[in-house]
C-alpha cells in the first residue's frame, strides 16, 4: 500500500510506501517517496481512468481495478487495487490511500 497527496494538476505524489510494496515492486522507499504514482501502471488507460476519478472522488467512494504494475527491473506483474480517498472538511480530497494486491 501506499498514501499519496493529490497534486494541483491533478496526479498522486506518494508520501509513504509500506514494505510488501516495495518489495512487490522490486524499489526501495526512497525510490517510491516524492514520485508519481502513474509510472507504476503499464497501461496509460488505468493512469487516465485514475485522472478522470480524482476530481469527482468521494468518501466511501474507492476507484477499483486491475492490470498490470511495471516493476523496477521492467517486467510487469499483475495486480488488482483499490484507491480509497481521504478527503477535508468542506469533502476535498487530499489523499488516496493505494492499496494493492499481487
């Protein structure tokens, strides 16, 4: 899993990675932390699909799907995730907790 802020132009910027994803992803934290998280996803639907759900995202509202992460060696895995939004007061949101699985 991950945690990610939103960014103003509309992407994820990752703020923490537990171990089992790095591990999963074949990076270490300090690779993960600061970066985007679209270049993690092969195809550039699921990162659009994620694009067109940020700004309508609402709590108890998670972005569900499949397909395929690219790891740090350039092969990919197949995996299913859940993006569950973390939003302010006024229903902003803030953060996406990422959770994936393998």
């Amino acid at each position: 899993m991950f945690l990610a802020e939103r960014q103003p132009r509309g992407g994820l910027r990752i703020i923490f990675v537990n171990d089992s994803f790095c591990t999963m992803m074949g990076r270490g934290a300090a690779e993960l932390i600061g970066s985007s998280a679209e270049p993690l996803h092969a195809s550039r639907a699921d990162v659009a699909e994620l694009r067109r759900w940020l700004p309508r995202a609402k709590p108890g509202q998670p972005l569900v799907g499949d397909g395929f992460l690219l790891r740090a060696d350039g092969t990919t895995i197949s995996a299913a995730w859940s993006f569950d939004p973390l939003c302010n007061r006024r229903g902003k949101l803030t953060h996406v907790v990422a959770t994936y699985r393998d």
